[in-house]
C-alpha cells in the first residue's frame, strides 16, 4: 500500500473574514473524518486558508482502503442441511455469494451452528472514494449566508471559481460547486494573477509563496504581529494587538505588509475608545500607545499588496480615516450639548422586552433592588439610585447609536463632564462588568450593586416571561448575567443571600406569566451555574454536588466551600471518610433514624465507641467557630482527623446491637458525626 500527500483547494471570491476560521476548521474536519469513516490510514490533517481559498492538506495518506475479510452468515445449520442434503436455503445463500455449498464454512456461535463465508474484499482506491469525501465536506460547511451567481443554481458563501484535488501528482478526477478538479491554483489577485500548475501536493505552501500567498493562517498572523510591532518600535510607541482584530485582519490579507500612517491631532480631544473604535471597527487599523498609555496620532495599517509606493497607500488609509474621526468628534461634540439625566425622559420610548417593557420600566424595578443591595452592603444608597437613573441613557447618544461597544465608556464620560459624583460615573461604566467569566468585577461599591441589580432584574424578567436559556439558545444572554452575579459576589466578597436578592427582584415585577416559584426556579439555575464556574478553579462535578446537596443560598459561602471541599479531597484520609460518611447515610436511611444527636455516654459500652464519641465531641468545639466563620478549609482539616477512630469504630462496633436503647444510641453517635462532616459539604459523594 503507497503513501502520498492529498491536497485539496477550493478558490472563491474573498470570503467573511470573521467566518474564515470556521469554514476552513470545518473543510478539514469533514475530510478528516470522511477518511476515517473510509477507514484510509493517513497521518496528519493540517487546514489553510486565505480570504480568496480554503485548503486541506493530509500527509502520509494511503493510496486505497485496506484489505479486509468479510464474513457473512447464513441459514442456521439444522436449516439448511436436510437428511445430508443442502436445502434450497443454503442453495440460495450460496448463490448470493457466488460459491456452491461445499465453498460455505461453519459458523459457531453461543446460539448454534450456522453456515457461513468468508471472502477477501478488496479495498477502493483513493480515486474512487474523493470525490464523495469532498462533496460531503464542501456541503457540511457553516456558511454564514448563501448566495448565487450568474446563471448558476449553485449556492455559496461566495462565487467560486478553481478546485484543485491533488494525490501526490496526480489529479483525481472530482466535481464539487460544478467545478471539475484539476491541479490549477492561483496566486495573489495582483502579484501573481496568472494560473498556476501545481506538480505535487507537496509543493502547496511554497508555491503560494512564491506567488505572494502566505496560506498559512497562523503564520500569516504572526508575520502581521511581527510587522506591526516592528512598525510601532520605529514610532518609539506601543502597539495595541487585539488578538479579534488580528484574525480578521489576517482573513483580509494574503500577503501582509504593515504600514504607518498619522491623523490630525485635534482629534485627541475625543475620548481614545471613540477614536480607537473607529480605526477598529471601520479601518480595521491597530492603534498605538505612548509609555504613558495616551493614544497616539499614528495607525497601522495592514496592506494586501507589496506597492513600489508605500506612501501612495499611506496617503489613501490617510485620507480615509480622517472624515471618520471627524464623524467621531461630531457625535462626541452633539451628546456634549445635552446632559445626561436630561435624557431620562427618552428611556420612556426604548423598549427593553416587550412583555418586560422600556428601559424606563427597567430603571423603575432596579432602582429598587439597588436600594435593597445598597443597604445591605452599607453602600451610599443615593449613588445607587442616581448610578440606576444613568445607567442606561448612554443608549440614546450619538456615539453609543454608531458604536454600541461604547455603551458605558461614553456614560461615564458624560456624566463625569455633568459633574455627577465620581462613583456614580464609574459604576455607569463598571455596569458591564464582568463581560466574561475571567473578567474583572466593578471596583466601586456602587458599581457592584448596579451590576447586580440589573441583571437580577434581568434574569427574573426573562424566566418569568417563559423565556429560559435552551441548550441552544439564550438570546439575553442569562448564563453569562448568572455567572456574572456569582462572580461579583465571590470576588467582591458580598455576603449576601441569593435568594434574598431574588425575592427583592420579582417584588418589582406585576403580572409575570410564571410567577409561581420565580425565585426557586431562577435560584436553581443560577446555583447550578456553580458547576461552570467551579471547572475554572479546577472543582470536578463530584466536588461540586456534595456542596450543591446542602441548602446554601449564599454564593460567597457556597465558593468558600467549594474550595475547602476542593483541598480536603486532596488528603489522603479524604477517600476513606468519604465512604465512612457513606456508610453512615446509608445506615441512617435504612433504619429510619429520627434525627437525634443526642448521645447518652452511659450507653456506650465499646472501647471504640467512647473513643470515637470523644473525638466527635472535641472536634465539635473546636469546628464550631471555624463554621461561624466560614473557614470551611480548617475545619475539614480538623474533622480529617477522624479517621483513624472512624475506622475503629466500624471495625470494633456492631452498630445494630440488639438492645434498642444501645443501638439507638449508636446510630445518634453516627448521626452526630454526619453531622460535622454536613454542616460543610456531603462527602460522602466524593469519589471514595
């Protein structure tokens, strides 16, 4: 069996630069396992892709299947021999195979004999099973929006126009897109435009780059960070590399080339993230910095072309970017001239949900929740209230209307030029955050409690409109806004119950569709989120249930013990008094223990029970104010101790003794020692 590279290439016009990495980890994807599912050894799949191609590269591919032995079954024995004599059953089993009876073999198996055939199958060639591979790839691909082209009744994502399927240096014959495959590929649009004839798989990367394509999606990355901050040490400035831009700027370009280009410095009187979400969103520039963090007058472009005349496209990027700046300076100079609380009264007409209403219904219901939080946290309440009655109006600018990523920044700004007060202005800002799990919380008082406000408004909202989050759908994004509260809690060491804070939001709420069990409902399915955010901290799923089984609402307290579970499972007398603790569940279960904890010493007539009846007894004070104080890590480091008497005591003690008042006595002993184990976590669900 020979070995050679494939190579398959499908040429279009430019592709979505935000859907190229998608689509080419798909193209390689479905080849990879149209191979297997063909079961063809190959070694290695490796995708490519630039803005004008998608391309898949397997090493080491076989030249055809293996090789196989197939084995068929027949009648059963007693059915196809009659008196020595084949019957028609057997006669005809043997014609679907092509060989007369006395060519068919005997089958055992655990339900009798059978006849049977084995035959040698032989394996199909690459040649015949590519094409099928490479229609089913090229039809699984999530291309973000069809279209079509000329006359054609074909559908992609763009018009395409070459198709190269290459084993080794022969051309298999295939048709995807109603292209015919041929070992023809192009180079870069301008730099190399005539067709190129590929000899060998092999030589994919290095013809391309030889015709100004760099194919490689990482190394073309990399040559634009390179470049740029090759450019930004040339300017004496640093260079801000946002790795969403760099990608989509690599699916805009086949051969990168970074250059520098300046503004006007009159437009450094605008706010910096309104310049640098212009020259992102629009120009798809990188922005630079001087040592003090200040933006700097100076860009950097990424050309796709290599010109004899850099300065020419210098001067274009120049001459672009400028009228979008000055529309940045526009908005920025417009939302100026009105404050920001005067535009409260616009909130009236922004709708929020419709079943939910405005943002002015929204800023009524979390103005009380923030009032509620506020109070308990001991923040300033009237901050609280005016950071509710502000938060939102930013919505209804100018620059928020043009860049909604703005939306906060520009809040603050504003009304830090209204002369509100300064912890009002950053909790406006602060209120997004955090945006995703890692993210850093709100600093301020008041910016934690309106971030929790709002999205506790939110998630009560939308569960009691019958919205939940799906497996594939959460279009309000409740997931994030539930780890978002547990992680404003725990970070900002809020003690605050959760269910409390629940309560105070469906209070707000008139007439909810659901509103029977609201709280408990959303209460489970933020507590659930624990499971997410644990897997951040390293808490397995066992680590995670023996703190979900304890009634805790307190999302600080639920984190403390997370991570004192966490430590002790790392013990060496973890494993053992987690089934110990089992053992105890079990036992109280069966025998329908009544709760008591109440141990009558007199009644202890075992060596290891009264040992083990101390020890309970003495790690019961000792843990008692460790409890009070949430130091759940030294307490389980305390109640670990336990387990040598623990082992006593099961190896020692007949718990069911036949006297009623010393088994009863007994199971209370255990009932007691559960009991300690409790009051942290159930461990007897940790892997014993």
């Amino acid at each position: 069996m020979a070995v050679d590279t494939l190579l398959l290439e499908l040429g279009a016009e430019e592709l979505p630069p935000t859907a190229l990495d998608a689509l080419s980890d798909a193209f390689a994807a479905g080849i990879e396992k149209g191979l297997q599912e063909a079961e063809i050894p190959f070694q290695s799949v490796k995708a490519y892709a630039t803005p004008r191609r998608l391309a898949v590269q397997v090493s080491e591919l076989a030249d055809k299947q293996p090789d196989r032995e197939v084995e068929r079954r027949g009648p059963a024995l007693a059915a196809a021999v009659k008196d020595g004599v084949p019957t028609k059953a057997a006669e005809g089993f043997a014609r679907s195979c092509g060989v007369s009876v006395d060519e068919l073999i005997h089958l055992e198996t655990d339900k009798g004999t059978w006849l049977g055939f084995r035959e040698q199958q032989q394996g199909e060639s690459i040649q015949t099973l590519l094409p099928e591979i490479l229609r089913k790839a090229i039809q699984g691909l999530p291309v973000p929006k069809n279209m079509r082209w000329g006359a054609s009744r074909i559908e992609f994502s763009r018009p395409v126009h070459w198709l190269v399927a290459l084993y080794g240096s022969d051309v298999i014959a295939a048709e995807a897109l109603g292209l015919q495959a041929s070992c023809t590929t192009y180079g870069h649009r301008f730099h190399a435009p005539n067709a190129i004839q590929l000899k060998h798989a092999d030589e994919y990367l290095a013809t391309l780059e030889n015709a100004y394509v760099l194919a490689d999606r990482e190394q073309r990355r990399e040559r634009i960070r390179e470049q740029v901050l090759s450019e930004a040490e040339v300017q004496e400035a640093n260079a801000v590399i946002d790795e969403a831009l760099l990608i989509e700027v690599s699916g805009l370009v086949e051969w990168p080339v970074a250059l520098t280009g300046s503004f006007d410095e009159r437009f450094l009187d605008v706010p910096a993230e309104c310049l640098i979400s212009s020259m992102k969103a629009n120009q798809k520039y990188f922005h630079l910095l001087d040592d003090q963090g200040k933006l700097k007058p100076l860009f950097i472009t990424i050309s796709n072309i290599d010109s004899a005349d850099p300065q020419q496209v210098i001067s274009g990027n120049e001459k672009v970017i400028r009228p979008r700046l000055a529309d940045a300076a526009f908005f920025y100079d417009t939302d100026r001239k009105q404050s920001l609380a005067s535009r409260i009264p616009q909130l009236e007409s922004v709708v929020f949900q419709q079943q939910l209403g405005t943002l002015a219904d929204k800023a009524r219901r979390t103005t009380a929740i923030a009032t509620f939080i506020a109070q308990k946290i001991n923040g300033d309440v009237a901050n609280a209230q005016r950071a509710v009655a502000l938060a939102k109006c930013d919505l209804v600018t100018e620059m928020v209307l043009e860049f909604p990523e703005l939306q906060g920044i520009m809040g603050r700004y504003y009304a830090e030029q209204d002369g509100e007060p300064a912890e009002v202005a950053q909790a406006i800002e602060e209120q997004y955050l955090p945006r995703f799990a890692t993210d850093a919380i709100p600093q301020s008082l008041t910016g934690q409690t309106l971030a929790l406000a709002d999205r506790l408004d939110t998630l009560v909202g939308i569960f009691g409109i019958g919205q939940r989050p799906t497996g594939a759908k959460d279009p309000f994004a409740l997931r994030r806004a539930a780890i978002g509260v547990l992680n404003i809690l725990i970070k900002g060491e809020l003690a605050l119950d959760l269910r409390e804070l629940l309560d105070a939001a469906v209070q707000q709420h008139q007439g909810l569709p659901k509103a029977e069990g609201l709280a408990d409902d959303v209460l489970t399915y933020m507590l659930d989120r624990f499971r997410a955010w644990g897997q951040e901290e390293g808490i397995s799923a066992e680590m995670y249930l023996a703190v979900r089984a304890r009634p805790v609402t307190n999302p600080l307290d639920f984190a403390r013990r997370l991570r004192a579970v966490k430590a002790f499972a790392q013990r060496d007398e973890a494993a053992a008094l987690a089934a110990a603790n089992k053992r105890v569940s079990n036992i109280l279960s069966k025998q329908e223990h009544n709760g008591s904890l109440e141990v009558d010493a007199r009644l202890l007539q075992e060596d290891a029970e009264q040992v083990l009846f101390k020890a309970v007894t003495s790690r019961q004070e000792q843990v008692a104010p460790l409890f009070g104080t949430g130091d759940y890590h030294q307490a389980l480091d305390v109640l670990a101790t336990l387990r040598e008497p623990v082992d006593a005591f099961f190896d020692q003690v007949m718990v069911m003794a036949d006297d009623e008042a010393v088994r009863n006595n007994r199971l209370a002993l255990l009932a007691s020692l559960q009991a300690l184990f409790l009051a942290v976590a159930d461990i007897s669900l940790l892997p014993q």
